[in-house]
C-alpha cells in the first residue's frame, strides 16, 4: 500500500481527486438524460401544483394521501434539480 501510494506523484493525486469517477459518454446519452431530467422535474412540478390547488380549495384541510403525494412529489423535485442538475452540469464537463 506504502510502496503504492509512493509510486503515485502529487499530480497524480490531484488528478484523480479533481477528476473524480468521469467516464465519457456519447451525447445522444447526455440528451436522453436531460431529457430524462426535464421531464421528471415538469412532472413532479404538475403533480405538486394540481393537487396542492386542490388542497388549498378544500379549504385547508386535504385529505392525507393528498398531502403525502405532495410531500412525496416535493422531495422528489428538490432531488431532481439539485443533484441532477449537477450531474449534468457535470456531464457537460463543466466545472
């Protein structure tokens, strides 16, 4: 292990650290991902909208597999435009 690591230079080192796990892809995949992406966020971004008004006009008090649907469509919104938008700003190579 000590014989390994000392085989490495530091630009080795910062190589990889910088680099992290990059494996090239061809940008039809890249496409098919943002497309992925786009679709999943305009869909969790309806689903909240839709019964979220429906909610609201109830008056306040929604039914509660309405308020788990929103929360679970929520959740799944934030991830998507958190770490998924990363990874594509990531797979577009830019830093």
């Amino acid at each position: 292990m000590v014989a390994m690591e000392n085989s490495m230079n530091h630009d080795d080192l910062d190589e990889l650290v910088g680099m992290g796990l990059r494996v090239s892809v061809s940008s039809a995949q890249i496409v098919f991902y943002i497309i992925l992406v786009m679709m999943g966020i305009l869909g969790n971004a309806t689903v909240v909208v839709v019964i979220g008004k429906s909610v609201i006009l109830e008056g306040g008090r929604g039914r509660n597999s309405d308020i788990i649907i929103i929360n679970m469509s929520l959740s799944n919104l934030m991830v998507s435009v958190m770490r998924n938008m990363l990874l594509i700003i990531s797979d577009l190579g830019l830093e």
